[in-house]
C-alpha cells in the first residue's frame, strides 16, 4: 500500500508553509446541499419579519389607547399636566354654572346669566309666555324693553326675527281697508296729510270744519265735505272766507298716481267758487305732488307742493297765483307736527308798481285717532300763520287757526 505524506513533498511556491498549511489541506468543504439550505432560511426570515413587526405594533389600537388617556400639556414650569377633557364644557357656562337646554330643540343655551346685560333660557321662556298675550304693536314695545333691559341677550337673532315680522304684520295692518284687506296694493289707501291752508290732495270721503282769527279783524270760517268716488276720485263743497269774501265752492279732485307702496301722490285739482259780495265766479284749476318719506313702522314724513291759478272774472279776467308747500311729520300713530308756506299773488310782471302779493306761513300740530288702527277716522289740528312777504295786501299781521276732519269709510 502506497502511503503520501505531505512532509515528503516541497511546498509549492506562494503557498502557506507550516501548520496552517496543514489544517487548510485537512478541513472539508461545504456541500451545495448545505449550501442551497442556508440561503432558503435566510428568505424565510426576512419574508417573516413583516408580519411579526404588524402582529407587534397596531397602529389603530395605538389610536385608540391615546384617545383613552387624558390630554397632557405643559404648564408654566414646562413639565406635563393632565387636562380633563370635560373641562371646556364646564367652562362654557362661566364659573359657577352649568350648561343647561330648556327647549326640546336643544339650542336655548344656559340656565346661568353669563354677565351684566346677558339673560337666561329661563328669563327668555317666561318673556315669550308673557309676550304672546299682547297685540302685536304691544308685544313690539315689549321686546324693545327686553333688549334694552338684556342688550347682550344670547337669543338676539331669534327676537330680531320676531321684530320682522311684528312690524310686518302692522305695516299689513295700515294698509287694510276697514272692509277687509285689499285685494291688490292698487286699493290701498295712502292717508296722505291734510294741509290747513291748502287743498287736500288725497281724495278721501271727510267732513271738515274750522277757524282763522287774525289781528286786527280777520275772520275765516270753513265748512265743508269731500266724498270719494272711487278710490283715486272724489267730489267736495262747502262754504269759506277767501281774500275776495265769502264764497260757496265746489270741486272735483282726481289722483292720477296714488300708490301706498312707493307713498307716492300726484293729484288734478279743478274747483269753481262763487263770491258772493262783490259777486263774481273764478276756476281755480291746481296740481299736486306728494311723497311720503318712512323712517320706520311709525315715523314718516309727508311732502308735497302745489300750484296753480285761481282765475276771478272781476271786470275781465283777472289771475291770480296760489299755491305752496307743506310738511308734516308723522312723530308716531297718533301725533302730527306740520309747516307750510302759502302764496297768493297777482301781476307778477307788472315792473313799474310791483305785483300784489300776500305769502305767509303756517305751522302747528294735529292729532290723530284711528279706527282699530287700520282705518284714519278722526284729525283735529291747530297752528299758527304769520305772512312773510306782503304787498298791497295785507289782511292780517298774524292769526291762529284749527280745523276738525271726520273720515268717513272710504271706497272699496
């Protein structure tokens, strides 16, 4: 038998020569099979891995622990605190209170007042049980002294809706006949004002009576009525003091626009008189404008101007300019403050004696009263009238006046 022994052989060139030449020829090589097996679990671990990471951290479960516990924050010192989270709840009502719904919606608010000027559901639910008896201007009045009273009230939305539709309601309630509503805005009434010393623009069916007492002997009565056609024409009569003397008159007016919606008036005015001593006839043939300007439910304010002539046939034609303006503001249902101007006026072009003329102003009150506070029923006015320019005329130096207006039920 045939023995090779590595000490018998030279150590080839390059080669590790010694002990450690030995143990390298002497040590196995791995197998493919060992190989090929290692690599196979080196797979398995990593496809593995994944799956034990999701099965050891649940991010939705860590979602849930968190909402679990108490929210922490840093106070002054920096270091953490725990907060209740019920703590902006408690704290909504204010120190001291609790957050309380009284109405089955849920929106009331708290049972606590939160400060000066501030109210309560409970104060807010006894205010509505106590307003819902009164009438609707009543019940207005009643919420304005609520607000004034709780100005930083918690339910001020839902009062100024109610407001709304208070002051809706009596707008509806102004413009009603007194037969019933109206069955379009074409038939409601306007009340425009009636002017003390010029003509009434507003056909309305009325019964009239007054004075005029001016220094030193000028002396005026008035009676007369006006009844209404229709609703935009109605005829009129009565007996009056004018500059010329007592005369007996007769007249027609005529609205060729009259809308309560936009307060708007513009009127035809055509009159025959008779003086009676001198005695002679005249035309007064006038026009009229009017607007009405509102502040709110309550307060307006009425303007108009007119114009015309009044044609007296004394020896001949012999014209004469009338006219003027008024204002009266409406300061609630029931009060009435007014100033006019009125001109009389005749040879405007005459250069070499000037023209005759006596202008002179008026101001004073009235008083109101309606009917159910749908319907004008009754008007008693007193003022003043002083004449501001003058020439040839001069009836008075100044003279008080009042008048009395009966509405009648006018014209559906």
């Amino acid at each position: 038998m045939n023995v090779r022994t590595t000490s018998s052989l030279p150590a080839p060139a390059g080669s590790l020569a010694g002990p450690a030449a030995g143990l390298r020829a002497s040590a196995p090589l791995p197998s493919r099979g060992w190989l090929l097996g290692g690599l196979l679990s080196l797979v398995g671990a990593l496809a593995s891995g994944p799956a034990l990471a999701k099965d050891e951290f649940d991010p939705d479960e860590a979602d849930e622990e968190e909402k679990d516990e108490p929210k922490r924050r840093t106070d002054a010192d920096g270091d953490l605190k725990e907060e209740d989270p019920d703590a902006e709840l408690k704290s909504a009502g204010g120190k001291g209170s609790e957050l309380k719904l009284d109405d089955e919606d849920g929106d009331l608010g708290p049972s606590k007042a939160q400060g000066p000027g501030e109210d309560t559901a409970v104060i807010y639910r006894k205010a509505l049980e106590e307003f819902a008896q009164l009438t609707a201007d009543e019940e207005a009045l009643a919420w304005e002294r609520y607000l004034r009273k709780y100005p930083k009230s918690l339910f001020r939305t839902k009062i100024d809706q109610r407001l709304e539709e208070i002051n809706a309601q009596l707008y509806q309630d102004e413009v009603e006949n007194s037969g019933g509503r109206a069955s379009d805005a074409g038939r409601q009434e306007l009340f425009f004002a009636q002017p003390m010393q010029l003509e009434s623009i507003d056909p309305r069916s009325r019964l009239r009576a007054g004075f005029e007492w001016g220094f030193p002997d000028w002396v005026n009565l008035m009676v007369g009525g006006e009844y209404q056609l229709a609703r935009e024409w109605s005829v009129h009569g009565g007996l009056r003091q004018r500059y010329t003397g007592w005369n007996v008159e007769a007249g027609t007016t005529y609205a060729l626009v009259k809308s309560a919606r936009t307060g708007f008036i513009v009127s035809g005015l055509g009159d025959v008189r008779l003086n009676l001593d001198p005695s002679h006839f005249a035309l007064r043939p006038q026009l009229g404008v009017g607007k009405r300007f509102r502040f709110n439910k309550e307060v307006y304010l009425d303007a108009m101007v007119q114009g015309g002539s009044d044609l007296a046939f004394i020896d001949g034609l012999s014209p004469r300019v009338v006219g003027g303006a008024n204002l009266s503001l409406a300061a609630n249902n029931n009060l009435r403050v007014y100033f006019e101007t009125s001109s009389y006026m005749k040879d405007l072009a005459d250069e070499q004696i000037g023209s005759f003329r006596f202008n002179q102003v008026t101001f004073g009150m009235k008083f109101v009263q309606w009917k159910g506070k749908k319907q004008q029923k009754f008007e008693a006015g007193f003022g003043a009238n002083a004449p501001y320019t003058s020439n040839y005329w001069s009836y008075h130096y100044g003279s008080i006046m009042g008048d009395v207006n009966y509405y009648l039920n006018p014209q559906n």
